[in-house]
C-alpha cells in the first residue's frame, strides 16, 4: 500500500503487474470507480455528438414527402410528381423514372415520393400526374408545402447529452480527487 501513498481507504490489492485500491462496498451503489464512470461519461458524450451530427444532416438536408393513395387504378399506368415554385410557375417533372402503379388494380395502392431537392422556408406547388394505357393524364393538385427544418429536437437533446455527460465527467473526477486526498 506505501505505492499508493496511503490513500486507499477502502480494500487493497496487489499483483505483480498492478496495484489496486477500491473505496467503495462491493455490496453498496459505490461499485463504479472512476474510471468506469469516466467511461460511462464518455460514452454518453460520444452518443451525444452522433446524434448532434444525424440532427445537423436533417436540418442542413431538408425533404418533403410526398404521399397519397388510390381506391383503384384501372388502367392506370403509372404517376409522375410535378413541381412548381410558385403558383404561377410551370409545374417540371421531379421523379427519375416513371412510378410503378400497384400490383392490383382493383384495390388501388399507398405510395411515397421524397423530395430532397428543396430548401428551407421555400413554399413549392406540388401535383400529381397520373398516365393511363391509352396516354392520357390527370393532373391532380397543387397541394402547397413549405419545407420546414428538421433536426431542432435532436440537436437539443444531442447538446444536453454531451452537457450532461461533460458535467458528470468533472464532479466525478472531483469526487475521486476528494476521495484521494488531491
């Protein structure tokens, strides 16, 4: 014990590599030592910048999700989105690739569009185009959006993670320098 200067108050043990000095009870809630809450503190920081970078990507990449259904789509086949940026504007296809009509259609189908080409605070004119077998379109809409941010409550709590990790950290290696004598 004279190599830890006689600050163990707790149990002591020595190996030939290592010394060790535990000040808590094996059976009390003092079983994390330092450096295991250091650890834990470490980890939760590291959590916290993850989510911190995934809310940074939403907010600085905002979409839109375009969604609707249909009771039945004879004939039908396939959609197209349109979008125009102002009310007056002339709608311009935004999908790749014409979009696949259901499997069925007597029962129609649910479908999903992301539109990632957008910017913040910008309102945009959405329609849906639909195209059946003999080359007809439905133009259907505008339905109006404006692309909101994302992210803002992730990155409160991704802030207040690493916050909370940072406070834990130092009043931990305050108690262990209080427990050492430092």
């Amino acid at each position: 014990m004279d190599s830890l200067n006689g600050k163990c108050n707790g149990g002591f043990l020595s190996t030939k590599s290592a010394e060790f000095c535990y000040n808590g009870s094996i059976l009390g809630n003092d079983v994390l030592e330092a450096g295991t809450k250091n650890l834990v503190f470490l980890l939760f920081f590291v959590c916290g910048l993850a989510l911190l970078g995934f809310a940074l990507q939403q907010f600085f990449s905002p979409r839109i999700v375009i969604e609707w259904k249909t009771a039945s789509e004879l004939d039908t086949v396939g959609f197209n989105i349109l979008r125009a940026e102002s009310s007056d504007g002339t709608p311009v296809k935004i999908n790749q690739s014409l979009i696949s009509p259901s499997d069925d259609p007597l029962t129609g189908g649910s479908y999903q569009y992301e539109d990632r080409d957008v910017k913040v605070g910008a309102t945009y004119y959405y329609y849906l185009e639909d195209l059946d077998a003999q080359g007809n379109t439905n133009l259907n809409g505008p339905e109006i959006v404006t692309a909101a941010p994302s992210g803002l409550l992730e990155s409160g709590l991704a802030v207040l993670l690493c916050i909370v990790s940072v406070i834990g950290f130092v009043r931990s290696r305050q108690q262990t320098g209080e427990r050492n004598g430092a």
